[in-house]
C-alpha cells in the first residue's frame, strides 16, 4: 500500500475520532442540561402543589362554615316549625303578599 493512501486514511481515522468524540461530550452535556431542567420543573411542581393545598384549606374551611351555618339554619327551622301549634298562616298575612303579576291587587290584561 503506498504511504500516501495509509496517510489518508490515518487522516481520515483520526478525524472521524475526534469528531466522534466531541460529538459525545456534547451528547453528555446535552444530557446533563436535560437533567437539570427536570430537576427544576420537579421543583416547580412541587411549589405548585404546596401553593394549591395552602390555598384550598382557607376554602375548604370557608365551605365548613358554611355548610354548618345551613345546618344549624334548618335544625333551627325545623325546631320552630315543630314548636309552632298553628302551622296555618294567619290570613292577614295573606293579604299583605304581593303577586308578581298583578298591580295593586288586579290582574294584568294581555293586549
């Protein structure tokens, strides 16, 4: 083999090498970049998660007081109703209720 042709190809040897060889440390900072992007969107997701349980206990608690408040407004109802011997309503109370579709106690005619 005449020595320019081992010459080539020793050129070509070595430089596919080194480009193999760059290429890999990018490769590997690539992925180590990739690393830590995830490192920090784990840590992104887990601010997300601490930022959403703080925010739903002042609700949770909001709708407890609530539903409470409605509780003890029917108990309270119901006690009333059962305390009360006339469960008829007195007719003058009758009167004062206003229909929503009469004026003044008349019915409204279609035109």
């Amino acid at each position: 083999m005449p020595l320019f042709v081992q010459f080539l190809l020793t050129l070509v040897i070595t430089t596919l090498t080194l480009l193999v060889t760059f290429a890999s440390i990018q490769i590997f900072h690539i992925l180590h970049e990739f690393r830590l992007t995830l490192k920090r969107l784990n840590r992104i997701l887990d601010n997300t998660q601490t930022l959403s349980n703080t925010a739903a206990k002042p609700i949770t608690a909001v709708n407890e007081f609530f539903t409470e408040v409605k509780d003890l407004v029917d108990k309270t109802q119901d006690e009333i109703i059962d305390s009360t011997p006339d469960r008829v309503i007195p007719e003058s109370r009758m009167s004062r209720v206003r229909h929503f579709f009469r004026r003044s106690g008349i019915p409204l005619h279609s035109s």
